[in-house]
C-alpha cells in the first residue's frame, strides 16, 4: 500500500505492478521474458496476458504443479497491485498472476511437506495449484475467497498481527540460528544501491532467529466465518528481490514492515500504540522473542528491522514514482543518524561501565593496602553510573 495521495495514481498510464519509475521502456508483457535492463538489475517476467483467456488455462504448460483447474469458461480480472493481477476463475477459483518473478516462496510453502504440515492450522491460506519456471512463480491458484479492504485491515492491527504470530510460532521448529552477518551484508547491499546516506548494523541476540520465507501484505489478508484474519501466502517484493539477496529472516521483520506501513495512514498515535502492537504479535510467538534483551536496541531491537523496512519502502517509492511515500520515508532516515549517535555514545558509555566492574573486581582480587577498598568502592562507583547512563540513555524500543 502506497502513502496516502500516492495510491496507484498512474494506474490509468502504467499497471501498478510495473516498476516505470526504474526502468526506460513501455509495459510490454511480450518483452518480459527477456528481461528488463534496471539500474539494480535484470528484471525478468513472462507473458501473462495469455493467462487472460480461458483457453490458457485448459491448455498444458510447463512447470505447473498441484490440483490444476479443469474446464475454464471464464476469467475475469478483479483487482491489480503491486505483486501482480488477481483473476477468479470460473467464478470458483482465485488466480494470482506475477507478471514480475521474484523467486519461489509462494510454491515452496505450499510444496514443501514439512513446512505445508506445519502451516496446516495456522492462519495462512496456501495455494492449491500454481506454475513456476527458472525465475520464480508465476501464478498460484486459491480456493475462491475474498481480500478485507486496506482500510479495514488498518482499523485492526492487532487482529492482523496475531494472525502474523499464528504462522511465525507455526514455523518455530523450522527456525535458523542468528545469522546476524549475512543480515548486515543484506542492509549493507540495500544501502549501497539506494546510496543513502545511513548506515547501520546490529549484533542482534542469539533468540532472534530466522523462519522460513512468508511475506505479507495489507492487501493480502482475508477473514473467517468468524471474523479473525488469515495471511494470504505471497511473493517477495520486486524491489526486495532487486536490491538483496533471499534470506530467512526473523519474524518480527515482518511486524516491522507492517508496523511501517500503517505508520504511513498514520496508524498510530503515541508510543504505546505501537508498542500494544508488538505485544499483541509477542503474544503468540516465543516469549524470548520479545525478552528484553531481544527487543534491546543496542542489540538491533525492532529498530533495525524498522530501518530495512524503510528502505524497502524507499526503494519502492523510486521504483513506483510514489512522491508522497519517498518523502516520508526520507524523512524518517534524516532522525536514523540522531539514533545512531545516541548509540556512539552509549558504546562509550558502556566501555566505561565494564571498565569500572572489572577494575573493582581486580582491585578486590589483587589489591592491597589503604587504598584497596577506596579503589574498589570508586571503581564500582563509576560502574554504577555509567550502568544508570546507560540505562537512561538507551533509545526506548518502541
């Protein structure tokens, strides 16, 4: 979803799934096959305009997977976004064309044994059916269902991000260890192409982990009889899979994105607001994945997922020609340096506490004479403070 004034206004000119802002040639689907030439690299897609007609459907095509639709009548285009066309078939089926391929995410989950298993009874619907080549997936079919409006996704955030928690805790034995390096080097990539002018990296702590691949969007979220929310599996964004390489991240970059999306129609009102929506997600996941030191901004926090989020969301605002989007967002990087600052001087601060403790436990181990216990007693002293500082200090995670 686009920053309010900024909602798919070229519609009319470009597909809003068409990255016109980054790449210097017309839509036109025939060309996708080999390849759009970009500034971050290759773009590759195919034709989907065939997928338009029933005789597409009924006809057979390599790569295709699962419980394939028979006797296609009818096709009938219903929504267009970011990610590509959505079409019911038949009045029976719902098709998602990508015309743009950004690897395999939708298929895998839905092929993979253990992780379909796994995701059997959370909040997620899965495709039945799909098509793939080299590139990635270009369509996937779903049991016929019915996309909430943005605009009442937004007036429940919390709804949504339970049902995030619900698949995030479904995954947890499928989770990777901390690999805060090749995050880094993925902020690092993002960075470099976007040529911003921040930089920032985070030792994260050994309980944020990464899970298997499960991209979201406002736009992909649906309800039951009952009235709670279901994820719709989806597809890496464009810019995403342009800019950095796939890795498995941890769920609360989910939230992140989430949380910066809505920040964007002003979803929040204060501090607290943001936080009851961290909460509500920690409330389904592992509890040491909200602990304090998980959520510790020294350690990275939400605030470095926050800052991927918002470049991702620059990036698509230059890809897109979102005006209104990338001016919020470089707003929000222009306040990025005041934390990082504060957190310079908290290394210096905390240098200075762990110098004081060990200083005192020496001096009480080694030392002797008149000045032994002044020593110690200064020494635990300066510990004490600079630990207060620190604790003052430490920009609040939320």
């Amino acid at each position: 979803m686009a920053a309010s004034g900024d909602s798919f206004a070229d519609s009319a000119v470009h597909p809003p799934w068409f990255p016109h802002a980054l790449v210097d040639r017309a839509c036109v689907p025939a060309t996708f096959a080999d390849g759009l030439p970009s500034p971050w690299g290759r773009i590759h897609g195919w034709d989907h305009t065939g997928a338009l007609s029933p005789d597409w459907w009924n006809q057979e095509h390599d790569g295709r997977w699962g419980a394939w639709p028979d006797a296609i009548k009818s096709v009938e285009v219903v929504s267009e976004s970011r990610l590509g066309l959505t079409v019911h078939l038949n009045g029976t089926w719902v098709a998602r064309l990508y015309p743009f391929q950004t690897g395999m995410d939708v298929s895998t989950l839905a092929l993979f044994e253990p992780w379909t298993n796994a995701l059997s009874s959370a909040p997620i619907l899965l495709p039945v059916a799909g098509q793939k080549n080299e590139h990635g997936d270009q369509v996937a079919v779903f049991e016929m269902h019915t996309c909430l409006s943005t605009e009442t996704v937004v007036e429940r955030p919390h709804d949504l991000v339970r049902a995030a928690a619900g698949v995030h805790a479904a995954l947890v034995a499928h989770a990777t260890p901390n690999t805060e390096r090749r995050w880094n080097e993925r902020l690092k990539v993002i960075e470099d192409q976007l040529k911003t002018t921040t930089l920032w990296r985070a030792p994260h702590s050994k309980h944020v982990v990464g899970l298997p691949s499960t991209p979201f969007s406002l736009d992909g979220v649906v309800a039951d009889a009952s009235g709670a929310m279901a994820l719709i599996a989806q597809p890496r964004s464009l810019v995403d899979h342009l800019l950095a390489p796939s890795e498995r991240l941890p769920g609360v970059s989910s939230i992140a994105m989430f949380e910066q999306r809505l920040s964007l129609v002003e979803g929040f009102d204060s501090p607290e607001s943001r936080e009851g929506f961290y909460r509500a997600w920690g409330d389904g996941v592992p509890s040491s994945w909200t602990s304090r030191s998980s959520l510790s901004t020294a350690n990275g926090g939400v605030w470095i997922w926050r800052y991927e989020a918002m470049l991702l969301m620059l990036a698509e605002a230059r890809a897109y020609g979102l005006k209104k989007q990338a001016k919020a967002c470089d707003r929000w990087l222009f306040d990025v340096s005041r934390i990082q600052a504060r957190l310079g001087e908290l290394r210096t601060v905390h240098a200075v506490r762990r110098g004081g403790m060990w200083a005192a436990i020496a001096a009480a181990l080694l030392g002797s004479g008149p000045i032994q216990i002044p020593f110690v007693l200064g020494s635990a002293g300066v510990a004490l403070a600079a630990h207060f500082v620190h604790q003052r200090r430490m920009p609040p995670p939320f």
